[in-house]
C-alpha cells in the first residue's frame, strides 16, 4: 500500500512544484542530478530551474524524514521544509558553474515532521540555476 501511495504523491509532487513555479521542467542533457530515491522516497524532484518548490501529502510522524537538494549553474538556493505550520529545515547549497553539483540535505528524527502534508520551498538566487531534491523516510 505505502509504494502505491507514494508513486501518488510523487507524480502529485511534481506537477505541483511545476505549478508553484509557473513553468514546467527543463530537460537535462545530462540526467539528473539525484537518483530517483526508491521505496523510501516521498517525493523526487528530478529537475527544475529557478524558484519552485513541492507540496506532498505522505508524510509519516514515526520515521526519520531525509531532505536533500542538489543544484549547479551558479548562485545559490534557500530550501525551506514547513510540515503543519512549522519550519523543520532551512538550509542554504551553493551551486557551483561548472565542474560539479553542491549538495545539502537536512536529517530530522522521526516526529519533526508530522503526519500528512509538508511544503518545501526552493529560492534560487538566479531563474537559471538548476536543482534536483529529494525527501525520503527510510524504514
């Protein structure tokens, strides 16, 4: 039940992080930039350009909660997680211009997110920066 329910919220999740965005995803020539996250996964954003972000509906309050944000082509972005009203991750990833991805990710104990819906917001500092992220709930 829980794979079927989280291919849902997954096919949920990005067609809101396009809506959130005002345009849908550019194609990468070179894939993406975090591998699809498996049966942990809640959501996977295999990549997006600019400010975007997620909404998602599976989050479970009795596992770890796993964020991570890869980007490149310049600048930075501020990622901020809010589940229920309260922010529960705020980080910053610089995203190199070449040569490589900068990754940051943030780990909350099970309880930090709670049961149900969560938002992620995605501020790049450019609308050409690229990002991939990528919430999980290992077991």
């Amino acid at each position: 039940m829980r794979t079927k329910k989280t291919a849902a919220l997954t096919t949920l999740a990005a067609l809101v992080a396009a809506g959130l965005a005002g345009a849908g995803p550019a194609a990468a020539a070179d894939g993406g930039m975090l591998p699809h996250p498996g049966p942990d996964g809640l959501v996977w954003v295999e990549e997006f350009r600019g400010d975007g972000g997620v909404a998602s509906g599976g989050a479970w309050d009795s596992l770890p909660t796993v964020l991570t944000v890869a980007c490149d082509g310049g600048g930075d972005v501020r990622v901020t997680m809010d589940s229920k009203g309260t922010i529960v991750a705020a980080f910053d990833v610089k995203c190199p211009v070449s040569g490589g991805v900068g990754v940051g990710s943030a780990s909350m104990a099970a309880g930090v997110v709670r049961p149900g819906d969560f938002t992620i917001v995605v501020d790049a500092s450019a609308q050409t920066t690229r990002w991939s992220l990528t919430v999980t709930q290992p077991e």
